[in-house]
C-alpha cells in the first residue's frame, strides 16, 4: 500500500516514471531526499546552492500532491536500512549514470534483498543506457560519431514509452523521523548569493528555457552556440543535471520542429556528446582517477599554484580567459566556447594538471557532470576519448578576436577594459601608454601583465607533448 520515491537526480513532477508508477501503484506515498554531504562539502560547493533550491521548489510541487518531500542527513544506505519488512513500503528510484552511484545502488538493493523490501528501479536521465551501446563486437565506443550514429539509430527505433501521469489523489504519510531543514544544505560561504540572480533552479524554469531555445534559438544554434556573447545556447544543462527536465522531453520538442528549424541537428548531436562521456566514465571508471591515454601519465606537468591562482581568479592577463572564470564564478556557468579556451589555456599555456581545472569547474559549476566535465577536460587535454591533439594549442587572442570580435562578452565580465579599442582588447599590453593613461587601463596596474608569453608557452607546450610521443 505504502511507497518511498527516493528523489536523487530527478527533480521534477513531469515525465517522472519511477514517481508516477509509486502513485499509481499505491495509496500512500511519501518522497525522500538524502543528502550525503560526503558527496557535496568543499567539493561541489555551486551544487549544494542548486540543490537546496531544487529541493524547495520540489517540495512545494509535491505538496500539491499531497506527497511530503522528507528531507534525511547521512550516508544513503545508512538512512535507508531503517526500512524493515514490517513497514510494508515499497521503494522507487531513477538510475543515476556514475560508477559510484551504481556501486552503492547494488548495496542498497542487497540490504533490501537482506530486509525484504520492495522495490522498482527505472531508466535515469538518458537517452539510451550505456549497457545497451557496445560496437558490433561487443566492446565499447571511444570514438564520437559512430557511437552517436548508432546510439540515435537505436533510440529511435525503440520509440519510447508513453509515460504514465501521476495521479493526484495522494494520501500523505511520512515514514523518516527528523527531516532536516534544506537551509542546512546551503553552503555556508556566501559567494553564491548571486546566483540566485541568474537562476531560479525548478521544473517551471526549465520548461521556460527549452521553450525560449524552440521559440528562439534553435534555428542559428549552429553558428550562435559559438559566440559567448549572444545567449545563443539553451542553458539547460543544470536542469538536465538535476532532472528538472528529461532529455527526451527536450527531444521530442525537438523532433517536432526540425523541417522547420535547421540548428537542431546540431543541437541533438550536443546532447549526443552528453550521452557519450555517460558511456565513456561507465565502461573507463579509469578516467575517474586519471588518463584514459596512459601515454600521458608521463606528461611532464607544472606545479605552480601562483599560475593556478591567477587562473582560477581570472587574472591571467589574457580578456578572455578572465572573462570566463569570472563568467563562472559570478554565476556558476560558463558558455562552452569560453570552456575550452580557459581549460586549454591551464593544460596547455600553464601546463597544470587538467585535473586541477577539473577540480575547480567540479567546485563552481551549477551544472556539473562527472562524466561531461571529466570527458571534456580530457578532450581538451588530448588524453581522452577522440579527443582534440594536444599539439592543437588555442591562441587566446585570435580566439578572443575570432569569437568575441565586438567585446560584448569580455568587456561585461572584465569591465575594466570597458574602454580598450577593440583592436587592443585581446592583446592590451600592445597599446601604448599614453593611450592606455587615457583610457585608464594601466596594464600592470588595474590590469594584470599576461602571466606568462604566448608563443613561449606554446613552444614549451609543444616541447613537453614530444616527450609523452618518445616514451
Ligand atoms: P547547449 O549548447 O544548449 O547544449 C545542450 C546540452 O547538450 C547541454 O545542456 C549539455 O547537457 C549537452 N552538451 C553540450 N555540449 C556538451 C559537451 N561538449 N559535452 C557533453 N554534453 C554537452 N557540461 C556539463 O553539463 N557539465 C559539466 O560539468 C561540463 N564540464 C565541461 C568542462 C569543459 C572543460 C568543457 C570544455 C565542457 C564542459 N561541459 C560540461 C560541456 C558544455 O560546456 C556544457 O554542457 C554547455 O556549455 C552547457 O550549456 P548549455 O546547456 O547552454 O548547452
């Protein structure tokens, strides 16, 4: 008669499936949220601020179903082994895509096995699983296009599921003692406060956005997702990371515009990339730890933490590396051209550890990914899968020029150089003085000196990467 549903990456009410069966099936049903802090403190600090505001705002839509959102502090098998066989719950959950997270959820199903508790697991937040996508000789992709050729095939000649609604005629119960307040979850710095500017992290906001991207921006997405200072990518990558939308949900809009709007095979196959590095973490947890190129373990890497400061601060001396980082640490986003060259400056200008920058983005992204941020750090470092070369190094000023050329974007993030020539902006150490006195940007003063020389360090870079290809 009694069911849990057990929110872990799937903060919504619609296209639900592990939420909408516990309704159907039973008479009472109760939602649990477990906030294992091992998983959040002083690592996915951006995280924990989403996560409180998607656990209120779920929490008022499931309390108008009469469902109570119980909130529990712990490590989640310990939460969970107080459900005894005499309480008569059965528990419903959708899959999460991360080593870890699969690894626990066998324990969780033993100690349920173990207890005699019910219960039903389904499909998380994904197009196709990655168990169902192996080559033709049963080994797994590591090269983009023909994984995502199939994987599509695949999907849709499986045409999914018409999913059930929930049904609304909930009785409520509570089964947890001693819900905590989600206030407890915020992080107790406050340097996110200022999100709450930029996002309003709910179910309602997400379908707002996968709207304003079919109204709006699907058709130029191909060239707009390109230009960090048009709003030309959907920004649903936050809410695809807390399940306050489906994928297939933003897929089916999709398919249903596509004779009409031309960006979005482009924008399908970005959600293909997603797919991919889901696949890659599950069947290379490797990756996790280090290298998926073991050529590169001996890459001769730089430690140096005044460099790793003047990066994460967005001061490096470089318009447009700066404008990222400070992009990310205002808003806990940063668009995906800027992603590139700010994660290719550190491995390959700086020659630090990707994993650093992958720290850093896993400490300050609302939308963090473990497989995306993971896969793309070491696509950008040439150590992952069908990753660029690392001997391809961005030039931080031509990309500044090429994708910036208006400053609209570097002059927002670094309002300093508000008044640089554009012709000066992305090499500002070439004005003169006496310009540089008039518009007030002294470089070496208000602006920082670039860190460290163009063509030097791509030089060194190129150096190093022969050392990985003579091992
Ligand atoms: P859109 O352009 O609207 O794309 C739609 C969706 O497709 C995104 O929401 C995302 O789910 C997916 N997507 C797009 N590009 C990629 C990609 N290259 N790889 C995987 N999925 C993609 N994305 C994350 O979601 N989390 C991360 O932690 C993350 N870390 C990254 C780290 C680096 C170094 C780089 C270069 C990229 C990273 N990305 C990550 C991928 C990409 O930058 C973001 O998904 C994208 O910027 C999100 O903005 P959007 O929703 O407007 O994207």
């Amino acid at each position: 008669k009694k069911a849990i549903v057990w929110i872990r990456e799937d903060f919504r009410i619609e296209y639900n499936e592990a939420l909408a069966t516990a309704t159907q099936n039973h008479e009472y049903v109760s939602a649990i949220y477990i906030y294992n802090p091992k998983n959040f403190d002083k690592k996915r600090e951006a995280q924990k601020w989403w996560l409180s505001k998607s656990l209120e705002n779920l929490s008022i839509d499931l309390k108008k179903l009469n469902i109570t959102l119980e909130v529990q502090l712990g490590d989640e098998l310990e939460v969970l082994s107080i459900l005894k066989k005499k309480d008569d719950v059965t528990v419903y959950w959708s899959k999460v895509y991360e080593p870890d997270v699969i690894n626990k959820g066998k324990k969780i199903r033993d100690l349920f096995i173990k207890n005699e508790i019910q219960y039903k697991y389904f499909k998380g937040n994904i197009l196709v699983e990655f168990q169902e996508m192996t080559k033709d000789d049963g080994t797994p992709y590591k090269v983009f296009t023909p994984f995502w050729k199939k994987t599509e095939q695949h999907y849709i000649s499986k045409a999914p599921s018409k999913l059930i609604r929930v049904k609304s005629k909930i009785k409520k119960i509570n089964i947890f003692k001693n819900s905590i307040s989600i206030k407890e979850i915020l992080p107790k710095k406050n340097w996110h406060k200022k999100f709450e500017k930029y996002w309003d992290p709910s179910e309602k906001e997400a379908k707002k956005y996968l709207q304003e991207l079919i109204n709006n921006k699907i058709e130029d997405y191909g060239d707009a997702r390109d230009i960090p200072g048009v709003n030309g990518t959907s920004k649903l990558s936050p809410f695809l990371k807390f399940g306050q939308i489906h994928v297939e949900t933003i897929w089916k809009k999709c398919q249903d515009i596509k004779v009409k709007k031309i960006g979005y095979r482009k924008y399908i196959n970005e959600l293909g990339w997603r797919e991919f590095s889901h696949s890659l973490i599950n069947y290379f947890p490797q990756m996790l730890k280090g290298n998926l190129r073991k050529d590169f373990d001996n890459f001769p890497w730089v430690k140096n933490d005044k460099f790793l400061k003047a990066w994460k601060a967005g001061m490096t001396g470089y318009p447009i590396v700066d404008a990222g980082m400070r992009e990310l640490y205002e808003t806990g986003w940063m668009h995906n051209r800027v992603r590139m060259i700010v994660a290719s400056f550190l491995v390959k200008h700086l020659r630090i550890h990707w994993m650093e920058g992958e720290k850093h983005f896993k400490n300050c992204l609302v939308d963090y990914n473990e497989a995306s941020n993971v896969a793309q750090w070491q696509w950008v470092a040439g150590c992952g899968a069908d990753a660029a070369p690392y001997f391809r190094i961005f030039n931080p000023i031509l990309q500044g020029e090429k994708f910036d050329k208006d400053g609209i974007y570097t002059k927002k993030w670094v309002p300093e150089l508000k008044n640089m020539p554009n012709k000066f902006l992305y090499k500002p150490w070439e004005l003169e003085t006496k310009y540089q006195e008039q518009i007030k940007v002294i470089v070496g003063i208000n602006y920082p000196k670039p860190i460290i020389d163009h063509v030097e360090a791509r030089n060194a870079a190129l150096d190093a990467f022969k050392t990985i290809k003579k091992n």
